[in-house]
C-alpha cells in the first residue's frame, strides 16, 4: 500500500521500474517523450495509497485486525479499525501506548516483547 523502495517511478507516466541504487535527481524516465525525473516509487504524506480497494476488501473479510506501532492517526489507514470492526472483526492494538479507544483490546510496550506475547494468546 505503500509502495517499495527498490522501484522508482515516472510521475508522469506511472510506470515503475526495479532500481537498487540511490536515485538522483538527473536520474530520468525513458518512457515519456520528454523524459521525466524519476522518484521513489512510495506513498508520500498526502498521496493516495496503493490498492486502496483490495485493502478494503482485506478488512471486509478479516476475522482479526492487529495494528502493530503506530499512532492510528494518518488516514485513510486510520480508518481500517473501524472497518474491520463493523465487518465483524476482533481488532487489537500491539503499541508502544494506546493510540484511541475503539480496538476490542490493546498490549503496550514495544513490539518485539508484546508481539510474541500476543500471539501466543492466539494458540
């Protein structure tokens, strides 16, 4: 959803390509006629995630939500407890502290000691 750092894109065209190596700004496209400035292909702050809808569909189907490390406040991601929830979901927070009220249950503390604990839960 949000992308991969080993890809750069055209921001004209959209396509994106492999690229291991840091990218420059004299690095360009050679789709376009005018070749463009390639740029990470990832989601910047204010950008529409990828596969919003297969995302949404995920959630419809989950019969358990984990939010793991993170604040909760940047949407549209912000909003996938509520519609995992309202599909009937049991939702849990794994975080550092509670981020909001409207998961089913919440662990705190950081994520490499509260993840093995909350899966083993699970079995």
């Amino acid at each position: 959803m949000h992308g991969q750092l080993q890809k750069v894109k055209c921001p004209l065209s959209g396509k994106n390509q492999s690229w291991l190596k840091d990218v420059a700004a004299t690095d360009l496209c050679h789709c376009c006629k005018t070749p463009q400035p390639l740029r990470p292909d990832i989601v910047w702050f204010g950008e529409m995630p990828y596969q919003m809808e297969q995302c949404t569909d995920a959630l419809m189907q989950a019969d358990l939500f984990m939010s793991i490390g993170t604040s909760g406040q940047v949407y549209p991601a912000a909003g996938f407890v509520q519609i995992a929830a309202h599909a009937g979901a049991h939702t849990v927070e794994l975080n550092m502290e509670a981020s909001r009220g409207d998961f089913a249950e919440g662990y705190y503390g950081p994520a490499a000691k509260i993840v093995p604990v909350y899966l083993d839960t699970l079995s």
